[in-house]
C-alpha cells in the first residue's frame, strides 16, 4: 500500500510518500480501505517530534479515516452491526496516512447517510474530542454559554454546532474578522477577535458580568489566569492542548470563590474500552444530529495524500476554517 511517513522530525517536507506492507487487523479490529483521512494538529506535534507514538501503535501518523471495510474480525464486526463492505470512519491511535488503515470495531463509526469518505474522515477526531471534554468532563447543560478558544479550528467548528445542538450559548475567539463571521454563520452566538479584544472582558459583558460556565481551551499558557477571570460561579475550564504553553498564572483565590472545576484530558493514549464508551455514546446522541443536518461537517482544503506536506504548511499558517482532508486515489 502507499502510505505518508515521517521520514525525520522537522519541517512538513519530511513527510514523504512511501510502500508500506498493508497492515492486518487483529481479534477486534477491522481493515479499513480509506478513501479520506482527516489531518489534525497532533499530527504536526508529531512530525516534529513533539508527541510520542503510544506503544503500539502506528509509527505513521493520522488520528481519524474513512472508508470500506475489507477484512476483519467476523464477530466483533457482528456485534457492532457492521459486515464487510460497510462504510465507516474510524478514530485510530496512528497509521491513518495510509491507503489500508487498521481500526478496533469498537472505535468505528457508520458513515453518516449521503456523506462523502471526505466529509466522514472530518468527523472522529473533532466529535470525539468535543463529546469526552465539553459535554462528559464538563458537563455542558442546555441554557448554559461555552467559550470556545479558536472558534474556526476543526473542533471549534465542531464544538460550535454540538454546543447549539444541545441547546447551549456559544461565544468563540478567532483570530481575524473573517473567521469570527464564519464563526457566527455555523450558529455562534458571539465571536470575538482575539487580536483586537480582550476575550475575558468581553465575555463577561457579553454575559451581563456573570461570566461563561465552561470554557474549551486548546491555548492554555497566558490564557488561563483570564480565563479563570471570566469564568460564572461553579464554571468548568477543560484544556485540550497547549498551544500557547504549558505553563500559566491563575488566581487561586477565585477558583476557591467561585468554586471553579479546572480539567484537561488526552484522547489518543486512552484505551479501547473508553473510546468504545465514546463512541457508543456518539451513536447515540450525536449521530443523529449530523444525520438530520443539525451538525455539518466544515472542509476547507483538500489535498492529495502525495501532498500531505501542503496540508501540514496550511494546518501550520493558520488559515484555515474547519477541516484540512487528505484523499487516496
């Protein structure tokens, strides 16, 4: 099979098109020929050496695919309801960049009705990203307002139209006025520039001095002590990544006074068993919603898997609303 691998840490022309042996499911898994696979920030951090393989896992990089099922576990494939020829998109550990992707049942998804491989790949990565953080460890409630740092990345897209689908106020952070109207187009209820505002006073104008009760952060660094700040009594604070740095400075006198919850999780080291819960969950509760057209997928490019470097440069700029997707002819 071709595959896409990093041929060294560095800058996004290390990735190189390659022969690879197509991969053989084991008992649990099933073989997928991917027709798309989604292309995320972990997969950067990767490339340049800043996001270890979990063991076990594939050495190529990729989190999200879909496509046809071609070989598997006859009975795990059974008790998920699908069969071989099925169309899925799958949430992997690694090994996504590639025509035949490996994926454990329990973590796959069916392709929703009328959806392209290239609509479903956007899908597991985000929907699975924004369900355990927003929705599982923070516990968004209908009436409640969520902020959403980077409102026009591939989660906040999606962190958009799930928050709103569930009955919740959103408020985004973008980075230009073109993407907070992007933002307010897929149902955001205020977006605010990050570059021309102070998000945390916004936000609490924005909600009468009362403040947000959860915020989805993938900044982290000079950003909490701010978000602490603009945080409702009883908020939520779930961080996702560390864009802007690892470290920050918060109030801890506030967190006391408002009885503020502050969480984080990683999605690609945990086990099969949770990301099956997940995805159970998912099925039940989100599915329905994409099916019905409350929840959109967002593409903004796509590149052909021999040029997964081009995608990796636009991830890296910045300049993109929504999903970049690799496709395999």
């Amino acid at each position: 099979m071709k595959a896409v691998e990093i041929s060294t840490y560095g800058a996004p022309d290390v990735l190189r098109l390659v022969d690879r042996d197509r991969p053989s499911p084991a008992a649990g898994e099933l073989l997928i020929r991917v027709g798309a696979s989604g292309v995320n920030r972990p997969d950067v951090l990767q490339r340049t050496g800043n996001y270890p393989v979990p063991p076990g896992a594939s050495d190529l990089p990729g989190l999200e695919v879909a496509g046809e099922i071609v070989e598997g576990d006859a009975a795990a494939m059974a008790a998920a309801g699908f069969k071989l020829g099925d169309r899925v998109c799958a949430l992997v550990a690694g090994g996504g960049y590639a025509q035949f992707c490996v994926a454990p049942v329990g973590q796959c998804l069916p392709v929703p009705k009328g959806f392209s491989d290239v609509q479903a790949a956007s899908l597991p990565e985000t929907v699975f990203t924004v369900w355990v953080n927003v929705f599982d460890r923070a516990r968004l409630q209908p009436g409640e307002t969520l902020l959403i740092q980077g409102g026009s990345s591939g989660i906040g897209v999606t962190a958009i139209q799930m928050a709103k689908a569930m009955g919740a106020k959103v408020i985004v952070t973008a980075g230009s006025d073109e993407k907070c109207q992007a933002c307010i187009a897929l149902g955001a209820d205020h977006a605010i520039n990050y570059k021309t505002q102070d998000f945390a006073a916004e936000a609490k104008k924005l909600t009468g001095g009362a403040g947000v009760n959860v915020i989805l952060d993938m900044v982290a660094g000079s950003y909490l002590g701010r978000e602490i700040e603009c945080l409702a009594e009883e908020g939520r604070l779930t961080i996702i990544a560390v864009q802007g740095g690892a470290k920050g400075e918060i109030n801890a006198g506030l967190v006391l006074r408002k009885r503020l919850t502050i969480t984080g999780s990683t999605l690609r080291p945990r086990p099969v068993a949770f990301k099956t819960a997940v995805a159970l969950a998912l099925r039940e509760h989100v599915w329905p919603l994409i099916e019905s057209g409350a929840i959109k997928p967002v593409i903004h490019s796509t590149f052909p898997a021999a040029q997964a470097s081009r995608a990796h440069e636009l991830m890296e700029s910045n300049q993109h609303i929504g999903k970049i997707v690799l496709t395999w002819e």
